[in-house]
C-alpha cells in the first residue's frame, strides 16, 4: 500500500514531521518523491527519477532536528539538553544555506501561465526549502505562539494552531480528534450500562 502524505500541520517542516508517525512513513525513493511533489516543492509534473535511496536519510535527518527545535517550543518545558539543541539549530541553518529551486512562469500551450523549475533540483536544494520554513517558522514569534502538541493520546505531531480563539486541540480532527470522539462514545456507552 502506497503511502499518502498529510498536510494538516500548517508548515512544510511541521508536515515532514508527520511522516515519522503512526510509523515511518519515507521508506523507499517512491515515498519521498511522493512527499516532495505534494508537499509542492516542485510542481507535479517536475521529474524526481534522480531521487534515490541515499536521500532518505537526509530528509530523516533534517525532521529529527526540527522535531528537537519545535516541541521545546510546542510545550512549555525545559530543554533538558541545551547542546543538542544548539547543534540541530547550526545543522538547520547549514541545510538552509543551499540555494532553493529556481521557479519560472512558463506559459503553457493554452497560454495560461504555469509554474516550472529553471533546473531539476537535487537534494541540497530541495532540504534547504524545508530548512528555510524551519528557520522562518522558529524566527516568527505568532507562529511560535501557535505552536502546539497533538492532544490525541500517544500523538508527537506539532502544528500551527490557526483557529479562531486558538481552541484547535488536535493535529487533525478527522484522524486524532476522530479518534478521540470514539472512545468519548465508548465511555459514555459503558457508563450507561454499568
């Protein structure tokens, strides 16, 4: 079963967190292009052939350092390792370094104008996209305010709470908050029959 990629987090970076969970979801080359292409890195028809299984741990390895620099401000606790927070904050900032894929409008043959890359972009290019959303994410104090931790049981996944009186509980209301409904069901239904 092919993997489908979720983008409810309200960031790139926070949407390549969600990749590591229920379990890992980048497993093979089929899966990262899959991610890349959604997570409208490239435009969808850009080629990714050159994507091989040496880029998995690159895009792994960018996600557990975000990880490590946003529940820190996800959840009001101490950082119980200050190192390895600043060694993941230099490691993002190099990754942020390399140049982005240069977009083009290109007119298509219907003369509307689409978007197209002016070279298919390897891997450097590609990290630097999500590490620049990780550093712009960590330098914008309303979305640091509005970062916030899954409540659904044993859920890591961090996002950007954008709602209304920032009541959104969370990562998704159809997976998590679904789940959380059920088993509100459940109880009530076993309170009314003890």
């Amino acid at each position: 079963m092919s993997y489908t990629p979720r983008f409810d987090c309200g960031r790139r970076c926070l949407d390549l967190l969600a990749t590591s969970h229920p379990e890992e979801h980048l497993t093979s080359p089929g899966d990262l292009r899959r991610w890349i292409t959604a997570a409208a890195l490239v435009p969808e028809d850009t080629p990714l052939d050159h994507v091989t299984p040496d880029w998995l741990p690159a895009f792994q390895e960018l996600r557990g350092h975000t990880a490590r620099l946003v529940h820190p401000v996800a959840s009001p606790t101490t950082r119980s390792d200050p190192d390895a927070y600043e060694a993941s904050l230099a490691r993002v900032n190099d990754l942020a370094r390399p140049a982005p894929p240069v977009p083009l409008a290109v007119r298509t043959d219907t003369g509307v104008l689409t978007r197209a890359l002016a070279h298919t972009p390897d891997r450097a290019a590609l990290l630097s996209v999500v590490a620049r959303d990780t550093v712009e994410l960590l330098t914008d104090p309303v979305a640091c305010a509005g970062l916030r931790q899954c409540a659904g049981d044993n859920c890591p996944i961090v996002y950007v709470d954008t709602s209304r009186g920032r009541r959104r509980r969370w990562c998704s209301s159809e997976i998590c908050g679904n789940r959380e409904r059920v088993a509100r069901h459940r109880r009530r239904t076993a309170l009314s029959r003890a």
